[in-house]
C-alpha cells in the first residue's frame, strides 16, 4: 500500500492504491482548505465534499509527483490554466506548475511527499513570465 506523507503535519499513512489525497488527509483530520480568497474562505461552509467545484484544496506534491500520482484530469487543467471559476488557482500555479495538484483530484498510486495549504506567492519568478 502507497504511503502519504504530510511534511508540515509530520503525519503519515498507508492508504490503498487509487485513493485521493483528499481522503487520506481525512483520514488523519488534516484540512486542506486554506482561507486565500473568498471561495477558499466560505469552502468550510459551502465544501464542495470532494467534487472539485471551487479548486481551494490546492496542494503540492513534493515527492513521488511525477511517477506515483495520475496525471492532472481535466478539471484540474481547467481550474489551474483558466481564471475561472478561481483566477487565484491559476496564479498559484504558475509557482510549481509540475507539483501543483487538487487533493481531491489526485489519486495516489505509489508513496508521495505532500504539502498541504502552500503559500501563494504572486512575485515568483513564474509570475511574469
């Protein structure tokens, strides 16, 4: 069985193949959700339980990225490539375009380093390019 890591939370856990970072942070109560901008804010109270409708559970896989998660689905392209229906989304992704990913979106298939709730930083380097 793949195991996450939560490198801020200094958690870990085994989950099964195919589940979703999502899930297996709430298996150990981590939120995934931070207070960024006004969808991000209200999402405690409008959560979207997992169905990708606002794009505020952000995450970057750190480790494992590339060869132990699916690729992005299409709903992730859109929420990081388009600015809608969350222009902050695209922004932070021009940070780490490659370990950026939805934790209800990205199904974990082999063992993963995570960082959840990542600072958005609109002075990268990426951001005026």
């Amino acid at each position: 069985m793949p195991k996450v890591i939560f490198s801020q939370e200094k958690q870990e856990i085994s989950v099964p193949e195919g589940t979703t970072i999502r899930d297996a942070a709430k298996l150990l109560n981590i939120s995934g959700i931070k207070g960024v901008n006004l969808l991000a804010a209200c999402a405690k109270c409008l959560a979207c339980r997992g169905l990708s409708s606002h794009g505020a559970c952000r995450v970057i896989v750190t480790e494992g990225h590339g060869e132990n998660t699916n690729s992005l689905t299409l709903w992730e392209k859109m929420c990081f490539m388009s600015p809608f229906p969350n222009p902050v989304m695209g922004l932070s992704y021009l940070e780490n375009p490659e370990q950026t990913r939805l934790a209800c979106e990205c199904k974990i298939t082999g063992d993963i380093t995570v960082d959840t709730n990542p600072d958005l930083n609109l002075f990268g380097e990426n951001f005026f390019s």
